[in-house]
C-alpha cells in the first residue's frame, strides 16, 4: 500500500472532522475503516421504508462544533418540540420551555408532576445559563447532577419524574450521578438552539462529513482494519492486511477498546449500555405527542419512547409510523419481551388506544453507549498527544461523552498534528 502524509484510523464524527481538517491543510490523508459504513456510533440502517439509527439519537443545533463542522441547511433537519410529556399509568401531561415552545403555556402551567416552584427555579436556571461560556461548564462540574439539583433547591417530584428519565435518556444514568458540568451544559443547549434530526436519519451527519472528507481529497478506505500502530519521534506507522503503512502521523480515531489496544493508552473503556427497540405500526398511530419524547415517570421499562413519525415523517413509509423505546443498562430479558414491556406500558399510558399491533423491527443492543462521567471525570481522561512517537488520539473519550466531544475532539487532533510536523 501507499504511504500517506496522515493516515486516521477510523471514519466516526472524530476521524472524518480530522481527516477533513488535514486534507484542507494540504495533506495527503488515508482513512482506514474497518467496516463497510463510516459513522461509528453515529450511523442509520434503512429497511423496507423504514428508518432506524443506531439507538436514539439526536442533534443539539446549539452545540458550537456542529455549527463549525456541518452545514445543517444541508441536512434538511426535523424539529423536536422542546420539553416532554411526563407519562405514568392512565396519564399523561405536558412539560415544555416556554420561551421555546409558547403554546404549551397553559399545558405546562397545569403540570402537577413538578411543582410551581420547579417551574420558577428552571426559568431562573436558564436565565443563569443563557450568556455561560460553554467551555466552562463542562470543567466546573464538582457534584453530581442529583447534587446540583438538590443544591438549586428543586423538589424530589421534579428530579424523579423529570429530570431521572429525561437526562437519564441523555446521559444514560437516570441516577443523575453524572456530573452537573454535563448536565448544565446540555441544559444551555437545549435553551440555545434546537434539537433535531436529518430527514434521512442521524447516518445523514456522517455521510455528509464522509463527502466533504472525500471532497477534500482524503482516501477513506473501507472494510480494511488496522492490525496495530507505531509511533516514532520522527513518524508513525500502521499494518494493514500484513503490511506497513507509513506516515509523519497518526490519528488514532477508534472506539475507546480499539484505542487501548492500539495505543496502550488508558483511555475510558467500561461504558454505558443501552437497548433500543424499533416498533412500525404499518397502519399508522396517533399518540398525540406532537413531536415530544414520551418520559416513563414511573421507573424505566422503558425509560423513554419517541415517536419518530411525528417528528419526521421521512422514518417510514407514506401512511406508517416508527417508534423506538430505550431500555438503560444491558438487558438480559429477549427481545421479544422487551418489546412486550414496550407495548404493555404503552397500553398503560394510552388505554384508549391499541398498542398491541406494534410490530417490533430492529433492536440495537449497544454496550458502549457513552462513558460514565462522574464528577471530576475530564482528569483522567487521556490527551491527545499521550501516545508514543507521532501518534495522536481523537475521539470523545478526550473531551466528553457527545456529538459535540466527539467533533470538537477530531479538530483538536488536527491542529496538533499540523502543529508537529
């Protein structure tokens, strides 16, 4: 094979924002992929009409690196109402932003699973968040968010019928043991901007990356796993099919257990798990959700189901609807009764309707999810420049578990290795 300037291992959002960052700087880059899709953890399947991303997943337009590195009119976006509907068995009610959504006033105004004083402290939290610098949030987060939310005086009826689930489905920890830094950051998002999906489905984001990479010059090669990686002071290098690529650099762009054993750098490799159930009702469904994510107030069998029809109508066919349903943590029950749980809890939030032919069509049992982020957790996460020689690391597990991490991360490998060589 050819040697290369830069050769990135792996095209996700932090290989590909890398790759494409370097080509523009005039270098020669190879991408080596080991599968036959790019995207990582950031991808979509198509079927039958349908479409179903890896878990559920969505876009803050908010985040400062999304607006630096995509072309969102290009990604023809889909809007989430903000808020939520809070549902328990035979009920269901309306929790919205009022500045983001001023026709759910009096919905919201009425919600008795938090109380008034739970709404007057989130207007005072956003007020307080509305001019924070994004970069320091992040790095002030010294308690939990549970702690946080206690601190700032919420009720216990807010923090578990609101905040356990809905941040539970952002973080995967309806504990709220994640640090208040991530949650305050995500909460400043959601105020700023909107929170979306491509019609296409979140693989849209990847593709798009992957095309402008490729416009740029970058070789992304598919279905070609990297063996290992050999930084030198003057170099790097990597073996592909049992041969040696050589490089002036390396961008180690994998998943966090590839990244280990490639590198030998800690790096974050025990992560959160998730299941995701994908439902078409051929028929159609009407829920009434009005394009808000469906929050289990009760406990998390599951903890949340979108549907994703309501929100863009481009995930099934013409006259069909697709929901998905996320279970926390690793599950051991089939899927089959996963998706019996789903429809049960369905028919408990919605007994004047008939769940029960909901056609359960795809299941993604993801293991590595997110990374736990604890307090404090940016210490030990690893550098950019940790491993040997001209070899560089790029991925969230550098900054924090997000799109956003991971797309600020790709640039932050680039402007180093332009800088060394």
């Amino acid at each position: 094979m050819d040697d290369a300037d830069v050769v990135v291992v792996g095209s996700g959002l932090a290989g590909l924002v890398a790759a494409r960052r370097l080509a523009a700087r005039g270098a020669d880059v190879t991408v080596f992929e080991r599968e036959h899709d790019v995207g990582g953890r950031v991808r979509s399947r198509r079927e039958d009409g349908y479409t179903f991303d890896r878990g559920f997943q969505v876009l803050f337009t908010a985040y400062p690196a999304v607006r630096r590195e995509l072309d969102l009119d290009a990604l023809d976006l889909r809007d989430f109402r903000p808020g939520a509907i809070i549902a328990r068995d035979g009920q269901r009610s309306v929790l919205a932003d009022p500045f983001g959504d001023p026709e759910a006033i009096v919905e919201s105004a009425l919600n008795r699973e938090v109380t008034l004083g739970d709404k007057v402290r989130t207007l005072a939290l956003r007020r307080d968040l509305s001019g924070a610098d994004p970069a320091t949030l992040i790095a002030d987060g010294d308690r939990t968010t549970r702690e946080y939310l206690r601190d700032r005086g919420f009720s216990d009826r807010f923090v578990e019928h609101f905040a356990a689930p809905f941040y539970g489905g952002i973080t995967l920890d309806r504990s709220l043991s994640t640090s208040c830094g991530v949650f305050e950051y995500t909460f400043a998002m959601l105020s700023r901007g909107r929170t979306v999906v491509p019609a296409d489905g979140m693989g849209a984001i990847t593709a798009q990356l992957a095309e402008r990479a490729e416009s740029a010059g970058v070789d992304v090669v598919r279905d070609t796993p990297v063996e290992s990686v050999d930084g030198r002071r003057d170099g790097a290098s990597v073996s592909v099919d049992g041969e040696t690529v050589s490089a002036d650099a390396v961008v180690v762009a994998t998943d966090p257990v590839a990244a280990h054993a490639l590198t030998d750098v800690h790096v974050p490799t025990e992560g959160k798990a998730c299941v995701t159930l994908w439902f078409a009702a051929p028929d159609g469904l009407d829920l009434g959700t009005k394009g808000r994510i469906l929050l289990n107030a009760d406990d998390d069998r599951p903890n949340q189901v979108v549907h994703h029809t309501e929100v863009a109508p481009e995930y099934a066919p013409d006259g069909a609807d697709v929901l998905s349903a996320t279970f926390l943590g690793e599950q051991d029950a089939s899927d089959d009764a996963l998706a019996d749980e789903v429809r049960s809890t369905l028919s408990s939030w919605y007994p004047e309707r008939h769940v029960e032919g909901l056609e359960c069509r795809h299941v993604d049992r993801i293991s590595f999810a997110q990374f736990a982020q604890p307090p404090g957790f940016q210490a030990d996460l690893p550098g950019v420049r940790d491993p040997d020689g001209r070899v560089y690391l790029a991925g969230d597990y550098t900054r924090w578990s997000s799109i956003q991490g991971a797309l600020e991360s790709g640039r932050v490998a680039a402007e180093a290795v332009a800088a060394d060589t």
